[in-house]
C-alpha cells in the first residue's frame, strides 16, 4: 500500500465530521477554566479538560491537513481544512486567558501544585512561560490579539492558493524534439538528466517564470507576513523579530549568528566544489539549473520498495530497537509515496500522539528520493521514541531539535550505500550525493536564513518590501556564498518566492543547518564509540522535555560553540577532494 491509511486516524470520513461538529462544545468547556487557575482543584480541572482538548484538535488538524494535502486542488478537503483552522482559532481565541492567569499566579505557589502527580508533566512548560512573561500582556490583550490569527493566517492561505492550487504543469519542447510535462514535484528531476545547457534552461524557466510573473504578489504576501510578525514583536516588546522566534525556547541570538557569519565566511569548499562542476561538465557559465548534473551515471533505480528495504537494512546497525522503530514508521499506511496533480510537493513526517506518524513523499525512484525516505524515517524513528517515553505535553520536540534525527538516518544511510556500492561510478554517485547534501542542507539553509535575517531588517527599520529589494538580497547572498552571478541567470533572484518556509514558518530553515552540524558531531561519535549511541537515544526519547539547546548537549554537542559548524566546512572540504581524485582516476 503506497497510500496513507486515514482510516488510522478516524476509521470513517463521518466520525471527523462529527468530531468537527462537536468541537465548539469543547471550546466552552475551555472557557470554562477562566478564574480557576488560582488553585490545586483549578489546576487539575486544567490537566482533565485541556487533555482532551488538545487530543481532538491535534486529531482534526492532523487528519484535515493530510487529506488537503493529498490534493490541493479538492474544494471539498480544502474546506474541511479551513474550518478546523477556524475553530483552532477561535480555541486560541477563548483560551488566550489561560496564559496571563498562569503568570498572575506567585510562582512559588502554583509550581508547588505541580508536586501533584498528574501536575508534575506541565513543569518545564510553566518553567518557558515564565521565563517569558515579560513579552505576555493582560488577558483582554491576549485575546484581542489572538483574535487576528485567522486574519494574519490569511496571508499563509494566501500563498497556497498562488503557489499550487492556482498553478498548472507546463509543457516544453527541448532540443531533442521531445516534450516534456513539467511540474513543481518533477523538474529537478529533468535538471539532472538533461546533457544539453540550454534544455536545462528551458525547463528551469518554464517553472521560474511563474515566479517572474507573480513576484510582486508574493512579495505582498511576504511583506503582510513580516509585518504581522512585526505588529506582534511591538506589542509585546521584544528587541526584534529574530529575538520573537528564539526566545521561547532559550535559544541564543549567538547560535545563529554564529551559524550564518561562520557558513558566509568560509564558503571557500563550496565556491571549491561548484568549480570543480564548470571544469568536469566543460561550462563556460555555471547556473543554479546545473547543479544537479551527476559525475557519474548508475544504472540503479531506486523504487520505493527498494529504497525503503535499503532504509531499514542500514538501520539494523544500530540495533534491534532503533530497526523495530524504523519498521513502524514505514509501514503500510503511513507513507504517501508517489507524485500526484495537485498534492502537496516536497517531504514531511507528521503524526498523533496515540495515532501514531505519517510520512508524505513525492518518490521519483533515483537515488535523492531514496535520501529522502531515510530523512523522513528518522523524523518518525525521533517521533516513535518520545512518544514512549514522554507524556503528551512533552513528547513534541521543537524544530530546532527535529533536524538532527532526520539527518542522522540520512548519514546512517550513505554509509550503508557507500558500503554496498561495488564500483567507482556508484561511489562517485552516493559521494556526490553526499556533498550536495550537505551544500543543501547547511550552506543553502544558511543562505536562507542569511536572507530571511536581512529582509526581516528591512521591515524593523521600515523599508520598502518590494520584488526587486527581495530579489536584490539573494542576488548579494548567491555571490557570497555560491560565487555565481545571479544578475547572468534570469528568474532564479525570486527563489525567496519559491520557498514554502519563508511564508508558513519564518526563521525555520536556520534550524536544518544548525541540526545538521549537530547531527554529524553525533553520528560520528557513534561510530568512533558505539556506547554513545545510548546518549543519542536519550536525547531522542527527551521529546520536548527541555530546552533545546540543553537536549542537544545531552548528545554530547555544544551548539553556542563554532566547533560543529566547522566541522561541516572541513567535511566539505575532504570529500571534495576525494570526489576530485575519483574524477581523476
């Protein structure tokens, strides 16, 4: 079955719409609780109706947001969607009390309730309120201003319905007379396969110039979400918008600063690497469009089946437990494998508490999809263990925490492959894979976050958001970073449109890169000490337990530290060289 199974979530279409209709009277038991949260006898009236609010709202969102993104295109799901976002608005709405009332609390007292046993899990959450209560604001404002989600979320619709559900595949002719039906989910696909220059620059264009034409419309949409984001940072006082997105969770303004100063600073292996692409394909301009050339051809084809029994065969080496955890998050039902009009492009691994994980891919059999398949697992390998050993307030982790797994079983996995390849081209392919995974997900995930950081900026001191000032941005970091000129490559200025992260979760992608170094500094340590495998399972079992900085030290990783990310610059470097000795062999 290479479909997800719904029927795991709700065994019938009618009980979600039942759990829908019902779902208001929830919200007036929530209202309930308002006044109450003085008290043992409050707090644990808390604890009873919150769980099982949070527990049917997480089910609605789930399920609604899967089917939606099955197909886009389906006015029918499309609708069910928006009207859990409603309700689960109008919940935050009711419930924007809770907070102020928490914090109105002496803090020696209501952390005294928590010695209760059904209490004791609400202690690290209460800690990060806390902490924070400085940026809450009277109940009357916290409702007042949660009163605007739906409308400030109208810009995130807004994006999808001009992104996917308003697009159409396009065709193009290339030099071999063939035409070709290019979509969101298929045209890297092409920009890999296609020998001729200038087929690839017909393909990249027939999808960059939906951009082209709609760039002043993303760019509004962008520009209402930095200000939305904005308006809050006012209202509540903090120092910036970077500051909003990291303090919550204790994360350090030096961590990502650190990150991007020290990716900005030493892009020397990878300007290294992508002259080594214009010297071996013989260009005499080297685009973006030709990065995903292979050195190498492999006669290989990676189906889903394949892919996935590959998958859990690496992961056998790290035991028993971590293969059974791997088993379950692939199973049938969980995973929706391959491309479809209107589904939602890209990879996620998703999920419920009780319900267990889900895994959406876009598979196109080559050997990225089945990177893919290993990166989503180790999401679901991640979610499966906290789930075990964490109660439902604390089992979720935060993004900055989610990417080490995912990567991890991404290194578990290229280790296998270059294990079980028998020839030089197969390792020059997982060895190319290799390097531009770490160009993807450490130097391009910095450049983003290098770009969301200044664009952010410009709003803080009032500039003009405009097409032209976003696209200037990346023309100046694509120099930076990657040594190319985007001013001699048409359309590719407005990537920032492309991007989903920008517009649904800003200042999200600095956590790839920063995950990535985490994950490497681990995986290695595992390797060199097999005992400290334990240390990344506990890390992993954690959930969202504790801040997160302080969970990755757990795994033996200091992250306000520059170490980890040089240690991705110089393992940039090594295998640049050793794929520039295969090449010359």
């Amino acid at each position: 079955m290479n479909e997800w199974n719904l029927s795991l979530i709700y065994k019938e279409y009618k009980d979600f719409l039942k759990e829908l209709e019902e779902f208001p009277k929830e919200i007036k038991l929530a209202e309930g609780l308002k006044g109450k949260l003085n008290s043992l006898e409050g707090m644990l009236e808390y604890d009873r109706v919150m769980k099982r609010i949070d527990e049917r709202i997480e089910r609605l969102f789930c399920y609604a947001s899967m089917k939606h993104d099955l197909n886009q295109k389906d006015s029918k799901s499309s609708e069910d969607y928006q009207r859990v976002y409603q309700l689960f608005n109008e919940l935050m709405s009711k419930t924007a009390f809770i907070n102020p009332e928490f914090l109105a609390n002496d803090r020696l007292k209501l952390f005294e309730y928590l010695k209760n046993e059904r209490l004791k899990k609400y202690q690290y959450k209460l800690d990060q309120l806390f902490r924070s209560q400085d940026f809450y604001l009277d109940a009357k404002s916290e409702e007042l201003m949660a009163n605007y989600g739906e409308a400030t979320g109208g810009f995130n619709r807004l994006y999808d319905k001009l992104a996917v559900s308003d697009r159409e595949g396009v065709e193009v002719t290339i030099s071999t007379g063939e035409v070709l039906s290019l979509n969101e989910s298929n045209f890297q696909y092409y920009l890999g396969i296609l020998s001729n220059q200038e087929d690839r620059r017909i393909v990249f264009e027939a999808i960059y110039n939906f951009y082209e034409q709609h760039k002043n419309t993303f760019a509004a949409i962008y520009d209402g979400i930095m200000q939305s984001e904005f308006a809050d940072v006012k209202n509540r006082g903090y120092a910036s918008i970077l500051e909003s997105h990291l303090y919550y969770n204790a994360i350090p303004k030096e961590v990502f600063l650190s990150l991007i100063d020290t990716a900005r600073n030493h892009s020397a292996p990878l300007k290294e690497y992508y002259a080594l692409r214009k010297k071996y394909f013989k260009l005499d301009t080297l685009h973006t469009y030709d990065r995903f050339l292979s050195f190498a051809e492999s006669n290989e084809v990676y189906t889903y089946d394949t892919a996935k029994a590959m998958v859990l065969d690496a992961c056998k080496a790290l035991g028993e437990d971590y293969y059974a955890h791997a088993c379950k998050a692939l199973e049938d039902g969980r995973v929706s494998v391959y491309t479809k009009d209107g589904k939602r492009t890209g990879a996620y691994s998703t999920g419920l508490y009780k319900e267990g994980t889900f895994i959406l891919l876009n598979h196109n059999d080559n050997l990225d999809s089945a990177f893919t398949v290993a990166h989503e697992a180790g999401h679901s390998i991640h979610s499966l263990y906290a789930n075990e050993h964490q109660d439902e307030v604390n089992a979720n982790y935060t993004i900055f925490v989610a990417e080490i797994a995912s990567t991890f079983n991404e290194q578990l996995f290229l280790d296998y492959v270059m294990q079980h390849s028998h020839n030089k081209n197969e390792k020059i392919v997982v060895l190319q894979q290799a390097i531009d995974n770490i160009v993807a997900t450490f130097y391009r995930q910095t450049l983003f976050a290098n770009y969301e950081y200044l664009a952010h900026k410009m709003v803080e001191e009032k500039k003009p958001i405009t097409a032209e000032t976003l696209s200037g941005i990346m023309t100046e970091l694509y120099k930076d970073y990657y040594g190319i000129d985007l001013t001699q490559e048409p359309l590719k200025n407005n990537v920032w449109a492309y991007i989903p992260h920008f517009f649904h979760t800003p200042f999200y992608v600095y956590q790839y890169a920063t995950s990535f170094a985490a994950s490497l500094a681990i995986y290695e340590e595992v390797k060199r000490n097999p005992k400290s495998l334990e240390k990344y399972l506990a890390m992993l079992s954690m959930g969202g337990s504790n801040y997160p900085v302080e969970i990755v030290k757990t795994a033996g990783v200091d992250l306000t530290k520059t170490d980890a990310f040089l240690a991705v610059v110089n393992r940039l470097e090594e295998l640049t060289q050793e794929l520039k000795k295969l090449l010359e062999e």
